[in-house]
C-alpha cells in the first residue's frame, strides 16, 4: 500500500530557525495532510493539501506539493520550544479516499 | 467543545485476559478510526465506521480482535484473549463527512499485556 515516508526521521535545531520536514509517497493521492503528535497526546491535524494545490499556508507553516515528484514538504518557520513534536504526513489510501495511511514520521526538537 | 475521548488511558493486564477500549467521537462526526501505534510498525488503521456501519476492517489483525459502533457516540474495540504482541497505543479518531476532512484523534490508550 502507498506509504509516506518523512524525511528526516529526527531533526534538532535552535529556536527561531526553520524547520523543513520531507514526505515522499508512492502512487497517485487526492489529498495529503500534516499532523503533529505530541509526546503522550493524539495527532492533532496541522493542514490538508488536495492534489491540484501547490502550495498551502496556515500561520507559521507552510506546505508543498509536487505530484510529478510524489513528494510535499512542511516548513515551520520561527521556531519555537512549543513546536517540539513528532510530524506526520499522511495520504489517501488509492482505494479509498476516506483511509489514511500514515509515515513513520519526523521528531522535531527545538532547542532553547 | 469537546474532542474524542477514550478510555481508560492506560490498561495494564495479564494476558488471556479480555480488554476493552472505548471510543466516543465528536458529536456531529459521522466517521470513525480505529489506529494502533506501535514503535516498530508506527500508526496504522484497524477498521473505520461510516455511520455506524463497519466500513473497512481489514487491518484487523486477527480474530481476537473486534470492533463495534452500537450507536454515533459510542464504539469499543475488544481484544480477546490478549497476547503481550498485543501492547500498543491504540488511537480512535473521528471525522465529519467521507473524503478530504481532517481526523480527529483521542489521547489514546496505552495498553500493556504482561
């Protein structure tokens, strides 16, 4: 089944710089969406991207999506301690649009 | 408002024994999920209702395992007999409408068969 895969499993930065996160899938999606789980907690839905969008904005993040390269990133920009968290991005299933199918996702520490 | 809850947050027991987690999703939200999330295989789908009705199960992992949504507020995922393999986060989410909306996920239950 088509999995997203993020990219990189970890990344560590200092608070106030950028954080760019990676998905790449496998098969044709309608939509592909970014959640964050913090440690202990339920995903919490950042933003969904449809298949015709390019490109989306919510505050602070920021997403991409190049179907050709069946790839999307999120970049959070301004860091800050409160973004800590693991990201996940996730894709419809081919069969069904309603089924998720989620990476393995991105830990994200912002250091102080 | 309130969001999904679960229960009981954490289940600590022997196994063979039978465990029974609980769902009830935001008022309103016509569908539900039922995730396990586990270090090794991460966050996948068990089953989902669509107005009650069972949908897609075949994430289901065996036998031991069912789920029912009686009514919209209320769904429980059973495992029977348990088996430690069985220890997980095991998440329900809810969702309003069938395509292109956000899930809505609970805190979880940390479940741990000994």
């Amino acid at each position: 089944s088509q999995q997203g895969e993020e990219d990189p499993q970890a990344l560590s930065i200092q608070e106030g710089e950028n954080a760019t996160m990676n998905c790449s899938y496998k098969t044709s999606i309608n939509n592909l969406q970014w959640y964050r789980q913090n440690s202990g907690r339920g995903l919490v839905h950042l933003i969904l991207i449809r298949s015709n969008e390019r490109e989306k904005h919510s505050g602070r993040l920021r997403v991409t999506l190049d179907t050709s390269k069946k790839s999307s990133s999120l970049l959070i920009t301004a860091s800050r301690a409160a973004d800590t968290a693991s990201y996940f991005c996730a894709t419809d299933d081919s069969r069904s649009a309603q089924k998720l199918v989620f990476g393995q996702g991105t830990r994200l520490t912002i250091n102080p | 408002d309130a969001g999904v809850i679960q229960s009981p947050r954490h289940e600590v027991t022997e196994m063979g024994q039978e465990v029974t987690l609980r769902c009830k999703p935001i008022s309103g939200h016509n569908s539900l999920f039922w995730y396990r999330q586990t270090m090794m295989r991460g966050l996948e789908l068990l089953i989902y209702f669509n107005n009650n009705v069972p949908i897609d199960d075949s994430g289901m992992p065996e036998d031991r395992f069912s789920a029912k949504m009686p009514n919209a507020s209320f769904s429980t995922l059973k495992i029977q007999p348990s088996e430690p393999r069985d220890s997980a986060v095991y998440f329900c989410a809810s969702s309003f409408g069938t395509v292109y909306q956000p899930q809505h996920f609970g805190d979880g239950t940390r479940l741990s068969i000994l």
